[in-house]
C-alpha cells in the first residue's frame, strides 16, 4: 500500500474511531495518529546553492557532514565520527531534501 493510501486508511480509521464514541474526530486526532506510524521531517533548505553550474546544492550538517547533490543529479554524502540522534535527524533530514532536489530536476 503507498505512503498515501496509508494515510487516507489512518484518517479513516480516526474517524470511525471518533464516530463509535460519538463524537467527531479534531485534526490533533489525526495529526496524532500519523505521528504514532510515521516521522514528519522538516526539510531543510540548502546551505549553498551553485547557479553557475546548474542544479549543484549542498546541505550541512553542524559541520560533521554534507549531502551534496552534484551536477549530474548525483548525491555525495559525507559523515564524519559519531552522531548524536539531533546529528543523525539532521543528516537524514539532509539526504531527503536532496533526493527531492535531484528528483525535481528535469
């Protein structure tokens, strides 16, 4: 099942749930129900962006590591040593929003 048909099945769900205590589901119900399954991340903006080069953006993370998507559309990444879990959230948060810059690009 997709991301988003798992979605509508959890609004679903809160609200036959709501209607069974008769009563109708408010957006925190739902907002709580999605939080329990999933984790909502923030994407950053990049840190640097190379217009002159075409699509090149760069994401830092605390200055331990970078995503780095290239020209090509490519994503470098670089860690370095241990992460704390904000670290590793960030690092993770980074890595998404470059998939979608290079996914987005033509």
């Amino acid at each position: 099942m997709s991301i988003r048909n798992e979605l509508a099945q959890i609004v679903d769900d809160v609200a036959e749930q709501a209607t069974r205590e008769g009563r109708i589901a408010s957006p925190l119900d739902v907002v709580d129900a999605i939080l329990a399954r999933y984790a909502v991340v923030e994407l950053p903006e990049p840190v640097r962006e190379y217009q002159e080069q075409g699509p090149a953006a760069e994401w830092t993370v605390r200055g331990n590591g970078y995503a780095l998507v290239r020209n090509d559309l490519t994503i470098v990444v670089s860690f370095k040593g241990a992460a704390s879990p904000a670290e590793a959230r960030q690092m993770a948060a980074a890595l998404v929003a470059a998939a979608n810059r290079a996914e987005a690009q033509p």
